[in-house]
C-alpha cells in the first residue's frame, strides 16, 4: 500500500494575501522602529570634497575601519 500524499493548504487569494502582508508590514513599523535611520558619522579631518563625501560613512562600519 502506497503512502497517503499530504494535502497542501489551499492558496490564499491574491486580495488576501496582500491584506496580510499589509497588516504585518504595519505591526513590524509599530513602535521605535518606525522611527530608526542610519546614524552618520562626519570625519571632518578630511579638508577636500571628495574626501569628505567619502567620510559619511555610517555608524556600523566606521567601527571596523576604527578597529583596521
């Protein structure tokens, strides 16, 4: 006797799928984290244009060029 196939669940239609998606995109952004941006760190030892375009890097990796 051949094993029975598991019964997949049924699609959930397109509308629905996309009220869900929705709702959940709206619970993650309740709170602080709706709020959060890339904290940027300014070298201002650098004098020239480029240079200074060059050192906006964000907060995170600023630590590691720190650390090199």
């Amino acid at each position: 006797m051949a094993p029975k196939a598991k019964k997949e669940a049924p699609a959930l239609p397109k509308a629905e799928a996309k009220a869900k998606a929705l709702k959940a995109k709206k619970a993650v952004l309740k709170g602080v984290h709706s709020h959060k941006k890339k904290k940027i760190t300014h070298l201002l030892a650098a004098q020239d244009p480029a240079a200074l375009e060059a050192a906006q890097i964000p907060e995170k990796e600023h630590a590691q060029e720190k650390q090199a």
